[in-house]
C-alpha cells in the first residue's frame, strides 16, 4: 500500500466535510447536500460514515442533524 494514500484519502475527506459544513451554513439540508454530484462522486457508504463522526462536523451542524443521517445510513 501506497503510505501517502492514507494521507490523500484524509485530505479529501477534509476537502468534504469543508464542503458539506459550507452548504448546510447557506441554509441547505444535509441529506440534501449529501446527495450532491460533489459528494456522490467521492465518497462511498463507507466514507459517508466517517463524515459523520468527523469532529468539526458535528461541532458545526449539531448531533441532532447528523445523527438523523447516520441512520440513513446505517439502513442502507
């Protein structure tokens, strides 16, 4: 395994949970932002699923809000 993929992979999923935490501030839903080409094209289940344990994340739109979408998630 590649050691800077690790690496990488953090980097993008910084660059998401940036991009989630600025469209839900302009007023968008989260389960709306989320189905964004942006987010579908780079990120699977898997990925969606450490977005929504991201620290700055929840700080910024609140347990409520993404706890309704980790059980979207999880009944995938």
């Amino acid at each position: 395994m590649d050691p800077f993929s690790r690496l990488t992979g953090a980097r993008s999923e910084d660059a998401l949970v940036r991009y989630v935490i600025a469209e839900c501030r302009k007023g968008r839903l989260l389960a709306d932002v989320l189905k964004d080409p942006y987010v579908t094209n780079r990120a699977d289940r898997t990925t969606l699923q450490r977005l929504m344990d991201h620290p700055e994340l929840v700080s910024a739109l609140g347990d409520g809000a993404v706890d309704t979408i980790r059980a979207r998630i999880a009944a995938l």
